[in-house]
C-alpha cells in the first residue's frame, strides 16, 4: 500500500521486531499474489519481493510494479541497481511505499544482470555497494539490507579492466563486509554457495556450486555484532532450527514454492504453542474472495491462482489439483470458480488434514 513515510532519520534498530525466517525473493514467483497466499500460512516470516530493477521503478507503472496488499505486512523490497545515482530516482518514488525493509541485490549471478553491474558482480566492488546502502538509508528509516553470496567467479565487467575475478575465499567475504559494513546494513542475508558469472544459468547457480554453511556460520562466530541470515538449500523446520542455533535467521526460497504447506509450521518457531494447523481447503476458502477481488479489479486472476501449484505436492490429489488450476483460459471458467471445483472434487482427506 502506498503512505507517505519518507524520514530520513537514523534507523534505529531496537523499534523493528527482528524475524527469524523470511521467504526469499524469486522473480516470476513472489509476486503480491504469492505473498499473499504465503501470509495464509505463516503470520511472522518476512515475506520477499521478487527482485526490482530501480529502472523499472524509474520509468514504469509504479502501481503494477510495486503495489502490494496490507496483510503482506511485514514484506520486503528488493532492489536490483548499479549506482546511487539510480537509487537516488528510484527512491524518490519508492519514498511513499511503506514496505518494512529494502534491500539490496548482490547476490543474483545471471549474465544479464551482473551485464549491467547488478547483482553478484557488485561483490567485486564493495565500495559502490556500501555507496548505494549510503544513499538507500538517506530515504528510509526502515531497515535497510543486502542480499549477496559467500563469494563469485567472474569477469570484471567495469570498462579496459577484463580479468577475471576470483572471491573465493573466507578472507574474501571478510573483505567484502568488512567495507559495505561502513553504510552499517541491518542484516546480511547470505546465500553460502559462491555464485559462477559466466558458463551457467541462474537455475544451475542454485544447484552446482557446493553449499559452504560453515563459512557463513564462521562470521557470525568471528562478527556476532553482525546480524546474519543463512540461505541455500534449506528444506525443512529441523534444518531451519539447527541454522538458527548458528546465525541470527533463515532465507527459505524454493521449499516455500515447491511444498507451501511447510510454512505452516514458521511460527511455532517463534511460539512452540503456535502451530497453525490451517488446512489446505481453509486456505483455498481464504484465497477464493482475494480471487474474486483480482478478478473485479480485472487482473490475471488465473495467475493468482497457479501460485498456489504446490498446495498438494506430495498428496493425493495433487496432480488432480494442478490440472484443475491450469484449465485453460479459453474453458471460460472464472479463477475463483476453479478453486471452488477443486474444494468439490479433491480428496476431502487432503483437503481437511491438519
Ligand atoms: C525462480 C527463482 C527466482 C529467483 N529470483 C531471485 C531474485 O529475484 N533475487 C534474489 O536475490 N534471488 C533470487 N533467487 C534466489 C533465491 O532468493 C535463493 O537465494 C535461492 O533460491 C537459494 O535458496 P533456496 O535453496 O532456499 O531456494 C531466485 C530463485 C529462484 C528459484
């Protein structure tokens, strides 16, 4: 929702309630409607934006863009920027959004971003990093935070300086913190695989690189006035409670999308006693109104719904579930009415298990 809080006070840390887990951005998946799903099923997470290059906060459709609903509270922006000069006229605009956190992409290795000096790249040059954290904080009194990598593979990419770079190491990410640490970032979200800028896709950055949590856990060790949020492969409740005896909180990304139900159990890990057993047919009952009001505000309500594929995963009837969601457009039946097919024809065990 859109509110004038432009305040270009100091962040002061003991007003904002620290999360313990938060769901990560993924462009093409945390869109409002994901997160709107996502707020069914997990009161307290963090939830993500997708990754927002401050060009298309410059120039695009600001509502399209950035609007979001109040119960995603508490929900936050990721930037994707390559200068202070970008931010200063993204901010500018972004100045009267209330989203409860920005934060700062370093850490996405696609050719396409790291091409125009956005995303891991930027971890070769901490300076600018810690320059675009400077002038983010000038704008918002909300935490202000970064998302990057435990190390990148890479070209240099600034002009006549071709070489290779190569941040591999512990001693490297030390180097790194320990400059943008000057802008004084809230959180350190990092994702404990290096990331390989040239030869493979985003989707194999996630996968091929080998996950090096103890380096993560080493910071938080060496730096405990760092405030630390691991990433990376993390699948379930038991893991994300053996990270948190580590480092300070959590980033889920895939696991919220592949198997949403898991996120039901996030906030019993705040409050053992909070273990929300809302079902998979309460939450298709509670998202059929925020259906039916894409649908009077004529947006895709058909894409709202596909957000909620992996309700099932692993259940009877979750192929049924997915077959019922991808009816297509030309069948002629309105979203929120799919959903209510699916509350009649899926198995009622599925649906009512708690
Ligand atoms: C489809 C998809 C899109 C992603 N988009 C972004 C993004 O916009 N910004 C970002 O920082 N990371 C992005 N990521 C990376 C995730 O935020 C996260 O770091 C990564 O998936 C590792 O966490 P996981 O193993 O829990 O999925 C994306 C991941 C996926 C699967």
């Amino acid at each position: 929702m859109k509110h004038i809080v432009v305040n270009h006070n100091e962040f002061d840390d003991t007003k904002f309630n620290t999360h313990k887990v938060s769901i990560a951005p993924m462009v093409d998946v945390t869109d409002k409607h994901f997160r709107y799903f996502c707020r069914l099923l997990t009161k307290r997470a963090l939830l993500y934006t997708e990754m927002i290059t401050c060009e298309s906060i410059i120039h695009g459709d600001e509502e399209k863009i950035l609007g979001f609903n109040d119960i995603e509270h508490p929900v936050a922006l990721q930037l994707a920027a390559s200068s202070p000069e970008q931010i200063r006229k993204a901010m500018e605009k972004l100045k009267y959004w209330d989203f409860d956190e920005i934060n700062l992409n370093a850490g996405c290795p696609s050719d396409r971003v790291s091409g125009n000096l956005m995303g891991a790249c930027l971890m070769a040059y901490p300076e600018l990093v810690r320059d675009m954290l400077l002038t983010i904080k000038e704008y918002t009194d909300k935490p202000v935070t970064i998302k990057h990598r435990i190390g990148i593979d890479g070209k240099n990419i600034l002009p006549d300086t071709f070489n290779r770079i190569l941040l591999d190491s512990y001693e490297d990410m030390v180097n790194f913190i320990n400059i943008v640490r000057e802008a004084k970032p809230y959180r350190y979200t990092i994702h404990a695989r290096i990331g390989i800028l040239e030869g493979l896709s985003p989707k194999e950055n996630r996968e091929i690189p080998p996950l090096r949590y103890e380096e993560v856990y080493r910071l938080k060790k060496e730096y405990p006035e760092l405030n630390i949020e691991i990433n990376g492969g993390i699948k379930t409740i038991e893991e994300i409670k053996g990270h948190l005896e580590k480092v300070d909180a959590v980033m889920i990304g895939r696991v919220a999308r592949d198997n949403p139900m898991l996120l039901r159990e996030l906030d019993s890990i705040y409050d053992q006693e909070n273990l929300h057993k809302i079902t998979r047919k309460e939450i298709i009952e509670d998202y059929i109104p925020y259906t039916e009001s894409c649908e009077k505000n004529g947006e895709n309500a058909y894409y709202a719904i596909r957000h909620m594929d992996g309700l099932f995963s692993g259940k009877r009837g979750s192929k049924q579930w997915k077959q019922i969601l991808n009816t297509p457009a030309s069948h002629n039946i309105k979203a929120s009415e799919l959903l209510r097919i699916a509350l009649k024809e899926l198995p009622q065990d599925t649906l009512n298990e708690e």
